[in-house]
C-alpha cells in the first residue's frame, strides 16, 4: 500500500500542466489511531517521505536581448535539459564599420548541444528569428512556432542551404508540448505581426512565463484580442517569475490600437491626390501592409513592392493567408513605367534610413527603379529605432531635396507601436502576480523603469532582479539569484565572415576612416641590406597628394633616415625596421599635420 501511495505521489509530480498549488499533498496525516493501524499509518507516512526528492532550481540564462536593443535568446535548464526561447540578430551601430548583423555568442549553446531539446519562437521579427541560420551551422534542434513565423523562417533556413537538416514544428495558441522535463504552453499575445505568443514554462521548481513581445489591442486588424483570461488563470493558480518585454516602459498611458494607422492612411491617400504614393515600413508589419493594400483597393491603385525582404514577406504570407490581395492588385516594381502617379503605390523597406534599403537609394539616386520628384507623397509608418535617428533624419532631408512631400510619424499617425506602454505592463504584472520579475528585451534603461514599475504594483524588490546576458539565474521558491556567468555577448557577421571581425580590426577600420592610411613601400638588396630604391609613399585618405608634395618629400627624408640609422645600428631584422619606420613617420606626420594616419611598411627583397 505504501508503495502504491509512493507511485501515486510520483505521478501527481509529473502530471502534465497542473500548478504546484494544485498537487495532492501526501504527508504525513494526524489521524489519532491506536495499535496496529496507528502504526500502519506511520510506515505509510515514512514510505512516501523516502520516496519524495528534493525539488532542483530552475536555470534561465539570457544570451542577449538584455542592456541592448534585438538579438533576444534565452535559454532554461532543469535537471540537465535545456531549450532555448528566441534567436534574433541586431543591427550594427556606428561603432561597427562594414558590418553586416550582430548575432549572439553561441559558444554555449554548443558547448551543451546534447542537453537541448529543441528552440521555441515567440514570433517572426528579425530580433526573434534572425540568427537561426547561424545557430543551424553549429548546432541543429528541433524548432516550434507558429504557422506564419515558420513561414519565415523557412526562407531564411532555404537562403542558407539549411533548409532540408530542419525540423519545424507548427504550433498554435492553446497548445501544449512536452520538451525534457518542460511542460510549454503557447498564449496569443497582440504585436505588429500575426502569430505572436507567450510562453509558460512549467517546471517541478514553478511555473515561468515569458510574454515574448507584445501589446494589449482590443480592436486588432485580425480580430485576435490577446489571452488575457489564460494569463489571470495562471497568475490565480500561482506563477514562480514573469519576464516581460520592457520596449516601451518608458512611455507612459497604452499603446494605441492599429486600425488608427488604417484611419490615418485613409486621409493622407486622399491628400496624395494625383501624385504617386510611397509608404515605407517594417516588411514583417503584416497587418500595417494589409491595411496600405486595403487603401490602394479603395483608390483604384495599383500595387508594387520595393525591397527583397518586402517582398519574401508579402509572398510568404499570402501564401499562409495572412494577407489578402485582391487579384491583379500587385504589380512587378518593373512595370511601374506603364502607369501615372496617381495609379501607382509603392511599398517600401528602408524606414529605418538603412544604408543599403530601398528607400535610402531612392533618396540618393541610386534607385535602379524608382526616381524620386515632386509628384511623389511619401510616408515612412515607424517610429526609428533608438540610434537610427540621424539615419532617418538624412533620408527625410534628401527627399525633401528632390521635391518629394514626405509624412513621418511625428506629424500624423502614422505609425503605432507593437510594444505595451507602461499601464499594459502594469496589467501583465497585476494578472500574473510573479514571485519574482526580471524584465528583458531593452536598455538598461528600459529594464530599470520596468523594475520599477513592478515595484510600484506589489513585487517585492527584494525578488526582482535586473540581469545582464551571460548571468545563470537560478530559481526556486524560495529564492532567486545569479550564480555564475558563462561565455556571452556579440558575434559580427561581415560577409560571409562570421566572428572574424573582432575589437582588432574594428579598431582598424575605425582608424582608417578617420585618419586614413600611408603604405612606405622600400627595395632592399637581400645581401648587403642596403635600399636600392623608395621609400615610396602612397596615401589614401589622408591628405590630397598633389597639394601635399612638401609634406611627403620631408617624409621621405624622414623614412631614410630612420632606415640609414638601422643600417649604421647593424639592425638586419626587417620587423624591428618595419617598427622603427612606422614609429618614425607617425610621430613626424603628427607634428606636421595633427593627424595618425595608419602607416604601413612594406620591405621588397630585390
């Protein structure tokens, strides 16, 4: 009988997606009994005391999304199995010249490739799905998400090779899955794409819920209101810690609905009148491109679509039904010659002001299909992502430049966030009542003010807990803390380079692009040493050689000597030469000019 309530116990512990809280509690009874069923009694108790193990803590260890905007992974480990939620890219920033994507450090994860039972995705954003491809070459999972996410990241998967090593797995909003010792469940959440979701994580440490991005809408453009029903149950059944996205916990009230954007597009195209209409916007927004297409269809517009992400996106979700478009509505950018102004809208990426989007080469004329002029009413529906600023700001001016009548979000509404504001992350923390609060997906200033936004709603301070990536944050019921950290932070891609680009030669560049570089190229005789010819100076980006002669005869002089007295020094090793000339034409130049440009001896044996 003991061993029957032993197995009964065990099995309660490993019920699927049933709370702690609500786990039959099979102690030790006070049943006053006396002779042989007292004593019955106590073996029972004793039994099932031996049979019940300690509860192991929870492990979440953010790789990135934490003190930084995008690249968001984060992986949980319990009693030796782990999964990963996320893997998204971010963008480089003006300290990182000639990059192409910034993704996490994967050491890691490879590092315990065996223990991993798979990677959930919350939804399609590049900043979630991004570095997959990258992830793939070192080390391949099982991945789950939703119809419209997968969808994407099958293109990426295809455009990498990888598509045929993948295992992708759709889920919907309700489901439950079973990964190791994780029970994952999926919420419909609201954000500016389809197919968002949250995710609870039940371990035998508690439960964990993770909001991925999201907003509270309650006039959505697909008429999916977010779950909030699920979130109060599980908050009234109990929640170990809630992570939630802190975008936008610097702004106060709620973030307005999308159907505004719809209202607002509906006017400005009646504005545009005769002119031909250009809206740039996220290519993932799905349901702002929907509501631009449902605008042209009421005008009479035709349709054409400028950039290549713009247009795997709009393929991949026609495709899957989340965009509908009319037949004979879409036009080839091609073809855009064969109609006025007035018949045509073009939507566009490049609202970011990115170097190598679209709308970037309108603005400066390298457009191969589109020439900007005054016929043109152009609206950029984004608000530019913290450091893009400037960026944004030269593409508005430039297109002002060519005559263009260009709206941005400043002055109509334009564009509305995906992020919830500061009243939606209250309700999240009020429904859920967490334990313990780590906020994540921001600055450290986003996730400061979020901290305090918890506070300011009950969490007790004491259990929230601001992380940076890299930190194993272990968890239990009774506590939570940082253990240790492991190996985390930035990978630069560049090309086809992935991690070659270190802080080395970023410096470099940097240097380059700043002071430019002199190449003091020198022939020597291999067997007396001597200079048979140069030095030979070549500048690029430094000064203007041909108003400069001056400068570089005394270089010259300067470069020789410093050779002549190696030579006088029996100094034969050509890297301490190398060494003495680059020392020396510095340190000149920089008394001449102000300027360090980058030297770079080169010693031919002739």
């Amino acid at each position: 009988m003991a061993e029957n309530k032993a197995k009964n116990t065990e099995k309660a512990k490993n019920n699927k997606f049933k709370n702690n809280n609500q786990k039959k509690n099979y102690s030790k009874k006070s049943t006053a009994k006396t002779g042989s069923k007292a004593q019955t009694a106590s073996n029972k108790s004793t039994a099932a005391k031996k049979t019940k193990k300690p509860v192991k803590p929870l492990h979440i260890i953010p790789l990135g999304g934490l003190g930084e905007i995008g690249k968001n992974i984060t992986v949980y480990e319990y009693d030796g199995d782990m999964f990963l939620i996320d893997c998204g890219m971010s963008f480089p920033d003006e300290e990182m010249p000639g990059i192409d994507i910034v993704i996490p450090d994967f050491s890691f994860i490879e590092k315990n490739a065996d223990k991993i039972k798979g990677l959930v995705l919350t939804h399609g954003h590049e900043d979630h799905i991004g570095a997959i491809p990258y992830l793939f070459k070192v080390c391949k999972m099982p991945v789950y998400g939703t119809s419209l996410t997968l969808g994407l990241v099958e293109g990426k998967l295809k455009e990498h090779h990888l598509l045929d090593l993948a295992e992708l797995t759709v889920i919907k909003p309700g489901d439950k899955i079973k990964l190791g010792k994780f029970g994952l469940e999926f919420i419909h959440v609201n954000h500016s794409i389809p197919d968002a979701i949250a995710v609870a994580v039940e371990t035998p440490a508690g439960v964990v819920v993770q909001t991925g991005d999201f907003k509270i809408d309650t006039t959505p453009i697909d008429g999916e209101v977010i779950d909030l029903a699920r979130f109060a149950e599980l908050g009234k059944n109990g929640v170990l810690a809630l992570l939630s996205d802190s975008t936008n916990a610097e702004r106060p009230g709620y973030t307005q609905s999308e159907r505004i954007v719809g209202d607002s597009f509906s006017n400005l195209f009646k504005k545009a009148e005769n002119k031909r209409i250009l809206v740039a916007t996220f290519s993932s927004n799905i349901h702002r491109i929907q509501q631009i297409i449902d605008e042209a269809v009421r005008c009479g517009r035709k349709v054409a679509l400028s950039g290549r992400s713009m247009q795997n996106v709009v393929q991949v979700a026609s495709e899957l039904g989340y965009l509908n478009v009319p037949e004979g509505v879409l036009i080839d950018i091609d073809m855009i010659k064969r109609y006025m102004p007035e018949q045509l809208v073009i939507i566009t990426t490049g609202s970011q002001g990115e170097p190598m989007s679209a709308l970037r080469r309108m603005a400066f004329g390298d457009h191969r299909k589109v020439e900007i002029s005054s016929r043109d009413f152009i609206i950029i529906s984004a608000t530019p992502i913290p450091g893009n600023e400037k960026l944004v700001t030269k593409v508005i001016n430039e297109l002002l430049k060519l005559g263009a009548q260009v709206v941005y979000e400043k002055m109509y509404d334009v564009h509305v966030s995906g992020h919830a504001c500061q009243e939606e992350l209250k309700i999240m923390l009020e429904l859920i009542k967490p334990k313990f609060f780590i906020p994540v997906h921001g600055e450290q200033k986003h996730l400061s003010k979020h901290a305090s936004l918890a506070s300011a709603v009950g969490v007790n301070e004491k259990n929230i807990l601001i992380a940076s990536i890299g930190n194993v944050i272990e968890l239990c019921n009774s506590y939570m803390k940082v253990t240790e950290t492991v190996p985390a932070g930035s990978v630069l891609v560049d090309g086809f380079g992935v991690g070659d680009v270190g802080n080395v030669v970023l410096r470099d560049r940097k240097h380059l692009a700043e002071d430019g570089i002199i190449v003091a190229a020198f022939a020597v005789d291999p067997v007396t040493n001597e200079v048979v010819s140069g030095p030979e100076l070549i500048s690029r980006g430094f000064v203007y050689v041909k108003e400069s002669e001056q400068l570089f005869f005394e270089a010259r002089e300067c470069a020789c000597d410093i050779i002549e007295k190696c030579y006088l020094s029996n100094i034969r090793d050509w890297n301490t030469v190398k060494a003495r000339v680059r020392d020396g034409l510095s340190k000149f130049l920089y008394e001449q000019t102000g300027r360090s440009p980058m030297i770079l001896p080169v010693i031919l044996e002739v």
